[in-house]
C-alpha cells in the first residue's frame, strides 16, 4: 500500500510539473480580454477619488494628483516639465511597457484616505506578482495575513486578503513604529481569487487546455490603521469601500 501511494504521489508530481512547463514553454494565443476595466471610479460611495501622477525625471520624481494639473500628462514644475505616469519611476523600469498600472487617492467627507490601485498584465503577463514581495523591506513588515470575506449584492461574498502592515522609524531619534494595512485581490477573466497560487493554477489551465492567455489583473487598497484595535474595526472601512468599488469595475460576464 505503501508502495503504490508513493507511486500515486510521482505520478501527480510528474503531472503538475509537466502543466507548469507547458504552461510556460508552449505558444499561446494572447488575448486582450480581461475582468475589469483599467480605470478606477471617480466616486466609490461617499469617497471622491483624485488620480495619482508620478514624475519620470529621475532628478525629480514629484507626485501629483490630477485635480492639481492642467495637463496630467506633463510635470507642472518649470524646472522639470518630465512626463507623468500612473506608476513610480522605479515601477516603470522595473515592469513590462505595456504594463497598465492606475492609482487614485480616494477622500471620505470626514477625513479619512484610501489609495486604490490596478496593475494588469500587458502581452508578457509577467506584470502580475505576489504583492508580499515588495512591501517588505526598508522598515516595513507584514505583522499579520488572514482572508476576509465582502459582501456583494447579488452575488456571493467576495474573497479579499488583508495584510496588516508595520512600519519602523526614528524620529528625533526615537524609534516609532505605524500601522498600516494592504488588502487585495486577482481577477482574470471570469475568474477572482484571493490566492496567488490559484492564480497560477488557472493560468496554466487557461494554456494547456484553451491555448489562451487572458489578461489578469490585481485590484489593491491600502490605508492606515490604528495599533491598538482590538476589534479590528478598519475592516468595515475596507469592506464598505469594496463593495461600492467593485461594481463599477468589474466587467459582467457573458450570458
């Protein structure tokens, strides 16, 4: 008995490792298609969202917001006068060019900000990544990571993770440290999840069994939070703006 379940376990070896290689190796017809669209609401129930600009002089390198600019395509500073970009100087040369990367600073009435952000994958769809590996380092941390659930209408809850984040500083020599948190999730066509390795599971199978590469994406929030809450009460923050957000990004299915 042993034997065989040994010999059951190589084989499913063997299987995924050959999706995985074909997965990656085999011509596929790209598609353009995608879950959402690549834009983000001007308004996400009573939160007013402003666009994000980042300068692309790398002597510069000012964020703007779009209320703040006659033309959001150029640096308003007469100095610069750099192309603007909806993602960071680093980002844009670090990522594939046809990368769409879009960010809005969203405003409550009664003070409170959300940054909302869409990075889809271009032709390489190498644009998409496990969002934990670049939100570490530099005094940030990854405190805690947990899935929640938000509630839509008409439809069943939706799977979001939650990072709670936390970064270190010295101010005046006095370390201190602040709270944060990052909540995402993936969307592809048809498709949404919360995992990065299911992700990666539907894109083999789009592959191998559909010769389809479709576009995914990945929908991110990110906030403050208080140290000390014990409820965890920033979850209906989070859970609010979701639910107005979601339905006027993502695309209805075929019927």
């Amino acid at each position: 008995m042993a034997r065989t379940s040994t010999h059951y376990l190589i084989l499913i070896a063997l299987l995924v490792a050959t999706s995985i290689a074909l997965a990656v190796t085999v011509e596929t017809a790209g598609s353009d298609e995608a879950g959402i669209y690549p834009e983000l609401p001007d308004l996400a129930g009573d939160w007013v969202g402003d666009e994000i600009r980042f300068c692309w002089n790398p002597r510069h390198q000012a964020i703007y917001t779009a209320s703040q600019l006659e033309d959001i395509n150029v640096c308003p500073d007469p100095e610069c006068g750099g192309e603007l970009g909806g993602m960071t100087l680093i980002e844009k040369s670090m990522l594939p060019s046809d990368t769409v990367v879009v960010k809005k600073r969203y405003t409550h009435p009664d003070g409170r900000q959300i940054i909302a952000t869409i990075v889809m994958s271009g032709k390489e769809r190498a644009s998409i990544h496990r969002p934990e590996t670049c939100l570490v380092g530099h005094g940030s941390e990854i405190a805690t990571s947990r899935l929640i659930q938000v509630p839509l209408e008409a439809r069943g809850p939706l799977d979001v993770r939650i990072l709670d984040m936390l970064r270190h500083v010295r101010i005046q020599g006095v370390p201190r440290s602040f709270g944060s948190y990052y909540a995402y999730w993936f969307v592809g066509k048809g498709r949404e999840t919360a995992s990065h390795h299911a992700r990666m599971f539907w894109m083999a199978a789009d592959r191998v069994l559909h010769n389809k590469s479709h576009r995914w994406a990945y929908i991110a929030i990110s906030g403050d939070r208080p140290l000390e809450d014990p409820e965890q009460a920033y979850e209906a923050e989070i859970k609010d703006f979701i639910a107005a957000l979601y339905p006027q990004m993502v695309v209805a299915p075929e019927s």
